[in-house]
C-alpha cells in the first residue's frame, strides 16, 4: 500500500493531478472490456485526446501503467 500511496505522489507530480484522475478513471472502465492490453491502452490515450490532453506518448504510458499497478494493487 505504501509503494502505491508513493507511486500516486510522484505520478501526479510529475503528470499532474487531474490528468492521472482522469487516466485512473478510465483505466478502470477499460479493465472490464474484453479487448487486449494494447487495445486497452490505445483506447485510454485516444479518450485523453479527445478530452484535450495533449501530453507526450511518455507521460501518457507513464500515467497509465502506474494507475493500472495502483488499481490492481487496491484489489
């Protein structure tokens, strides 16, 4: 629990908070489709484009893959 609450920190100071708010949420409604992990990923970054973020490929993996360890790691 630790290394998530740590993991969040940095994340949101790095991407920002709203921004890893929105990619936890749509995380969590992707985890549910019956689609692959890359297909997950793709559709995630195409909803921050649509919701106007405009953030490099990096920090967009970055904030995904954390709020996928910190979703499942609530579990």
């Amino acid at each position: 629990m630790l290394k998530s609450f740590l993991l969040q920190s940095i994340i949101k100071w790095l991407v920002g908070g709203a921004f890893f708010d929105d990619v936890k949420v749509l995380v969590k409604r992707a985890f549910d489709a019956n689609i692959s992990g890359e297909q997950k990923k793709e559709a995630v970054r195409q909803q921050l484009l649509m919701m106007g973020y405009r953030v490099s490929d990096f920090l967009i993996n970055l904030a995904i893959e954390s709020a996928v360890y910190v979703l499942k790691s609530k579990k």
